[in-house]
C-alpha cells in the first residue's frame, strides 16, 4: 500500500480517529472494581486498537454531576466536518453499575456514536462471592440496557451477557466494534459525509442500477460529483506528456500491457490521469461510471475507443471503490463492505447458475476487479462482449481473471423511492477453487439456502437490481465485516432520521452467518 500518493494524503494528514471509554459505577458496590477496570479496558483497547484509535478515559460515571463531567469531556472530541473526532464509546461495567448515570452521560455527551456496552463478569471461588468480592454486572447490564431502550438510544451488546476484558471473546467483539464505529461514521449525516464521483449518467440498457433516488441516499451523507462524458473527453485530449508517461509506466508495472495496442495504452492511460485528478480534486470516496457505449463509440479522448475498467481496478486496488454503469447504490454497498473489513470490494452480476443442487451462483462482471482479489495472470484485454458491437480497436481495457478463493461477504443496499425507504440484504458465502472458463472477471460462490435468498430477493416486494458488493477475506475477518454491518444499521438508521411514513430508513435482511457456512 505504500505507493498510494495523492490518494491517502487527507487519511495520512488527519489525526487518529478517537474511542471514548467510561466505567459504570454505583458506591453500594465496591468502586475500586470500576477503578481497577478503568486501567484494564484501556490497557486493551490501546493493545488491540492502539495503531488505529487513541482510547481516551472519561472517567468513573455513577452520579448527574458526573455525567456531566464526562459529558463536557466527550464533547472536547467531537467530530469535525472532516469526520475525525470520536466515532464510539465503551461503556464497561465492572459492577451492578447506575444506569441512570450510564444514560444521562451518553444524553449529555449527544455524539450520536455507537456505544459498546461491557460487562465484567464475576469470578469463581471460595471468597469471590461475599459482600466484598460480588460485581453483580449481570443484574446491572439489564438495567443500563433498558434505560437506554427509553430514550431510544441504539447500542451493541458484546457476543457474551458477561464477558472478561481479557478474553478472546472480547477481543474479537473490540474489533467488530471499531469496525461498526468506523461504519458508521462514514455515514453520518453531517459533517463531510461520503463523496461519490460519477463520471456520465447510467446506461440506458441497465436502468435498473440507475434508476437510484439520490434523494434517500443524501440521508445517509452520500453526495455527488458529476464528471460529463464531454468533459472527460476535453480532459483525458488535453493530458500534459510528462503524466501521460507516467501513467503508462504505472499500468505497465501494475498489470502489464503485453498485447495491448498503442493507442488503447494511450487512451487508458490518459483516462487514468484525468480519473486520478477528479478525484483528487473533489476529495472523492471513489467512482461510479457510464463505462459503455459512448466511450468506445465515440472514441473518447482518444484515436481509438476505451474500457474505463484498467483504470477503475486500480483505483479500487487504493480503496477508491469503482463502480460500473453508474450503479450508485451498488458503490454504497462496495464502500460499506470496505469501510467495515478494510478488504478491497468488488461488484458484479449474480450471473450464472445450473441446474444441479450445488447451491452455487457465478458472480460476473465484463472485467473491472481489482488485482489483488484475483489469482496471478490477471491482464488487460479486449471486451469480448461489446467488441463485436463497437468494434474490436475501440474495446481494449477490460480485465480477464479468476477471484480467489476464501471466505465472502456480499451486501446490496437497494432504494425505494416509492416507500421512501432503502432494503439492504447481506450474507456469507464461500469463493469455490474451481476456475470458470470463460471471459472478464469471475468467481463461482458458494451461498448456503441460495434458493431461498434469490426468491427473497425477487419477491415483488423487494424485487432488487443485479448487482452486488462482495468481499473476500479470512473467515475470522469476513465474520467481523458482518457484524459489523449489522451493528452499524441502528445507527445509522439513528443518524438518518424515519422517513415519511415514520419508519426506519434502513431495513437490513441477513440471509446467514459464517457459522452456517
């Protein structure tokens, strides 16, 4: 990741995003157990996510007065416009802790962060259990979750009701939370928010990714960039030789051009320099794009028509996600797959399947995936389905490769404008060994009950796009990356307000877990 440049200038620059930690308490119990547990959650927090976070302690909390204290302290680290500041909260209880205390600090503080809620476990023994030795969090856990329940205050509950800050459980649910934390914040409604380019409209043949309300999108922080079709052609005509050189030196350290002609180097060469500038320029998450068939028809920016998909690989490989035929909904979904895992994200079709009982589905696309998801031997080559449409010479800049095997995540956020409300679904599945002999890029997926997920799916009640986010990882990871999505939809349903009919903006079906692979 090291040669990123201009792409990770604004994270590289930003100081370390920041998670707040305050301790329950309530004095008929013993105090030095929460003073003890102050040292204890820190010490972890800053061990397991101290490369990525600053843990900052507010402080022992039973009474109003010191809510507020910790309150006032919070708030010292709230988030700015360009979204640094806290993104979460862990709330440890190490005794039978005052939820009142608990509650009036997270009213006061009013971050609008998720909040983690701990609880230390008691401990067996000959002498642990006297009037001395009892943490009695259990008890206290459901109070502190129920006065949270009253305000309507989301929150995410660790995997065990009680659960020692030292364990491997706590652990694992630590990194989910940062990574619900850091979903989560790039959803917010206010402050920078999420910035998506789109470089020309849809294609007119798949309407049905781009036929997107923008409108319930914007509630989720998402704003647009428009790059014309027009302009990308002045642009990419008008690149300067010394970047023109570069960026051909670039692609041919990244994929190699063996076979590809002079020109279509060229047009996609100069199609990545203007890429790169927009979204330097307009400080952009990524990019959506009319990848086809005004590009290669009217030879934008160049002697020769061009696929736009070397160029949008290689910014997914810097997690600027790209999405084809402008499929903003669909690049929602990629960046939240990203945002939660930190994985390089793909979209495709959900493509093929056959009529056995394998429970399997080819997800597809003309050849736009990173190369890092893929197996070695990824290369630039021609569209072999639109070259017969827009002529061989002016389809060069697909990619051809076969996904790696290993664990998925798949997600695709759907808007209905019509109900004013956005469905969501996700779930796990396994990327097979078997290699599909075929063109572009490729990935046969195992999806347990894939039956029943598609029949939901198409359900005139849903009736989603074609398109779908998928990541691959460690199975331990994938894991993490849905619990994460998981956890994140109450707060950003929270952050997003109840659309007009007074419902949540976000509904969200998980079709199944890793446990169930």
């Amino acid at each position: 990741m090291g040669g990123l440049g201009v792409f990770y200038r604004r994270t590289t620059m930003s100081r370390k995003p920041v998670i707040l930690g305050f301790m329950g308490n309530r004095g008929s119990f013993p105090t030095e157990f929460a003073v003890e547990g102050a040292q204890a959650t820190a010490s972890v927090v800053r061990e397991l996510l101290g490369d990525t976070v600053d843990y900052v302690d507010l402080g022992n909390v039973e009474t109003y007065a010191d809510a507020k204290r910790a309150a006032a302290k919070a708030q010292e680290h709230r988030a700015g416009v360009d979204g640094g500041g806290a993104i979460g909260i862990v709330c440890s209880m190490y005794n039978f802790s005052d939820e009142n205390g608990i509650r009036d600090v997270l009213r006061l503080a009013d971050l609008n962060v998720p909040v983690l809620i701990h609880t230390e476990p008691d401990v067996r023994g000959q002498g642990k259990m006297g009037q001395r030795g009892r943490r009695d969090g259990a008890c206290g856990r459901f109070s502190a979750t129920n006065a949270l329940r009253h305000i309507g205050y989301p929150y995410t509950l660790t995997s065990k009701h009680c659960e020692a800050v030292d364990s491997a459980a706590f652990a694992d649910d630590l990194r989910a939370f940062h990574a619900t934390c850091v979903l989560a914040s790039k959803f917010r409604r206010r402050g920078r928010g999420v910035r998506l380019g789109l470089v020309g409209s849809g294609p007119d043949d798949f309407q049905t990714v781009t036929t997107v309300s923008t409108e319930l999108l914007g509630h989720l922080g998402l704003s647009t960039v428009g790059l014309e079709l027009i302009a990308l052609d002045r642009q990419m005509r008008n690149v300067p030789p010394s970047r023109l050189s570069s960026k051909k030196e670039e692609i041919r350290e990244h994929f190699g051009a063996e076979g590809v002609p002079a020109a279509s180097l060229d047009a996609i060469a100069r199609m990545g320099v203007v890429f790169d500038r927009f979204v330097e320029e307009n400080d952009l998450d990524g990019i959506a794009v009319r990848c086809w068939t005004e590009m290669q028809k009217y030879q934008v920016g160049g002697e020769v028509g061009v696929m736009p998909c070397t160029c949008m690989s290689m910014l997914s490989e810097r997690l600027l996600p790209a999405a084809c035929e402008t499929d903003i909904a669909g690049w929602v979904g990629m960046y939240m797959l990203q945002s939660a895992s930190g994985l390089v994200p793909v979209l495709g079709d959900w493509n093929n399947m056959f009529d056995d009982e394998r429970q399997e589905v080819d997800l597809f696309h003309c050849g736009v995936w990173a190369k890092s998801v893929m197996h070695p031997g990824s290369k630039i080559t021609e569209h072999q389905i639109l070259a017969d449409v827009v002529g061989r010479e002016n389809s060069w800049g697909a990619i051809d490769g076969d996904l790696k095997p290993g664990t998925c995540a798949f997600l695709r956020p759907c808007t209905n404008a019509r109900e004013g409300k956005i469905f969501m679904y996700g779930g796990v599945g396994q990327v097979r060994e078997e290699r599909i002999q075929t063109f572009g890029t490729r990935g046969r997926v195992y999806i347990p009950e894939i039956q029943k997920l598609f029949r939901y799916i198409t359900d005139p009640r849903r009736a989603v796009e074609h398109h779908a986010a998928l990541v691959v990882g460690a199975r331990r990871a994938i894991a993490t990356t849905m619990k994460a999505v998981r956890d994140a939809v109450p707060y950003i349903n929270a952050q997003a307000g109840l659309n007009g009919s007074g419902l949540e903006l976000v509904e969200y079906y998980e079709h199944n877990t890793v446990e169930q692979l």
